[in-house]
C-alpha cells in the first residue's frame, strides 16, 4: 500500500482552543470605552492642557492672547527667592508633619492602644479620628484659636507662669506642621493598627520568652513584618502633606513675610493673586514633580519583599 502524506494541521485560534472565551479581545472591551471616555475628557485632557500652559505667558488681565515661551517660567521659577523659599519650606513641612510627626505618632498610638483596654482605645480612636474628619477650614480655624496671641497655648503657658509669645509669628512653619500632625495622625494609626493586628501573637509571645525586652522585638520583629505597610503609609501621607492648602491658609496665609508659604500656596498667589497662569502652572509641575520623585523612592522601597 502507498502511504498517504499527512493532512497539514491547521493553526488553532484562541476560540478554538478556548470556546468559552467568547467574542475577540477588542469586542470584550467595549464596555470600558464610556469610562475611557470620560477619563480622557475629564483627566488626561485637563493635565495636557496644563502642561501646554506652563509652557505659555498666560495671564488672568491685561494680556490679549497668550504667546509660547518654552522652558522661561521654569528658568524664571529656579531664579526666584521666593519660589526656592517655598520649596526648602515645603520639605520642612513635610519632614516634620509627615515623616516624623503622623508616621511617628501614629505608630505609637497604634502599639499603645493594641495593649490598652477597650474604653481607652475607644475613647482614644474616638478623639484622634475625630480631629481627622473635620473639614480643613474648620481644623484651620480651631488651631488659628490654638496658637494666636491670646489663644488656648498662650493661656495655659500664663496659667503655667511659663512664657508665651506669638507662635503664629514667631515660628509659623512649625506651626502649621503640628496642625498639620494634629490633624492627619489618625490616617496613620488606622494603617498601622491593622498592619499590628497581622502580626502572629506566637512569634511576639516566642521574642518574649527569649527575653526580648519591648524596644528590641519593636526593632527587630514589628518594624520588619510591618515594613510594607510602613512605605504605603509614608508615600500616601507624604503626597496628601504636600498638597496641603485650606489648613496653611486659614492659619497664616503664607506669612509673615513668606515664612509658611509653602509651593501650593506660592502657586495660588502667583496665579490667582499676581494673575500670572502660565507661571503658577509651571510651579504646580514642579510641585507635582516633587510628589513624583517620593512616589518613586517609596516604590523602590515597597519592591522589597519582608
């Protein structure tokens, strides 16, 4: 018998292979293209237009028609005192209310109220996320009452027979960073209270066995395990700390003399206040830059596996 060549096989489609796939992967996507829509209309069109521009002259009055000036309100903004004052003060702000001051507290809140009892923590809870969900005006407003002249600080010093003194003119940046703690901790201690609650109880109740006193098995065994949460925290409380508005400017307005102007509020004033658009957008890249360059850093950090 004369043996017959084999029947060449056809090339198997993913329908083929998989029936229950159903229709191609571009039909499967319709229903996404309403939210892809409107993200590109409402997000990406309104940040493009922004980048154009801060690449522009734009003006608020006085001014016609806005004429392309290429990188000069940048060259114009790391030429300017005030702008490089906001900057150092933004990174003061953030160093001190962020990074040291809700990460800080809010870990030691969130470790003390895991071995308090529960009318102590209730209560302590209770007052923390109180002070977070007020609106920032009105947390503006109340630390305003708290640090002025003859404010609630000044009268417990007097009652102290302390001194006292104008903390809203003599140290304003230091001010608003602890409004800015007072206010923002509670954010903190909710990440870390459950990133503790995940933690075994054999391997803490093993440390204290051992004869791991409590700052050794804080360093050695809570730290590590909660690494990750430790680096989501930083990076979401640092970009919230960097856009602060509404508190700075109830309280000092950037003042005195631009000693708590941080750049969100150098950019209103220059846009808004001085009419200058093109400028004040360029600042907001560069503020937003900034905001980039932590967003990477803690990423880096958050790629490492405890």
């Amino acid at each position: 018998m004369t043996a017959t060549a084999p029947r060449p096989r056809l090339a198997k489609t993913p329908e083929d292979t998989h029936p229950a796939l159903g229709p191609r992967l571009p039909v499967r996507l319709l229903p996404l293209a309403p939210a892809v829509v409107l993200l590109l209309l409402f997000l990406a069109g309104p940040i493009a237009y922004c980048v154009y521009i801060a690449f522009t002259d734009l003006q608020l009055t006085g001014q016609a028609r806005a004429s392309f000036v290429g990188f000069d309100n940048f060259t114009r903004a790391f030429g300017d005192e005030a702008f490089l004052n906001a900057v150092w003060l933004t990174l003061v702000f953030t160093v001190v209310s962020s990074l040291i001051g809700q990460n800080t507290l809010g870990l030691a809140l969130a470790a003390l109220m895991r071995r308090a009892s529960k009318p102590v923590r209730t209560l302590t809870g209770g007052i923390v996320v109180t002070a977070w969900v007020l609106p920032e005006v009105v947390a503006g407003f109340l630390l305003y009452a708290f640090f002025r002249r003859e404010g609630t600080l000044n009268a417990i010093l007097d009652w102290l027979h302390l001194p006292s003194q104008n903390w809203l003119f003599t140290l304003p940046i230091l001010a608003v960073s602890f409004a800015n703690v007072w206010r923002g901790t509670a954010f903190s201690m909710l990440v870390y209270s459950a990133a503790l609650n995940e933690i075994p109880q054999e391997i803490t109740e093993a440390a204290e066995v051992d004869g791991a006193g409590g700052w050794r098995r804080m360093w050695h065994i809570t730290l590590p395990m909660i690494r990750r949460s430790i680096g989501t925290n930083l990076m979401l409380n640092t970009l919230q700390t960097l856009s602060v508005f509404g508190l700075i400017w109830v309280m000092t307005r950037g003042g005195p003399g631009g000693r708590s102007q941080t750049l969100p509020l150098f950019m209103y004033e220059q846009a808004f206040q001085n009419s200058l658009i093109g400028y004040g957008t360029a600042v907001a890249l560069l503020l937003l830059l900034v905001g980039s360059l932590f967003s990477l850093v803690y990423l880096r950090l958050l790629r490492t596996e405890v």
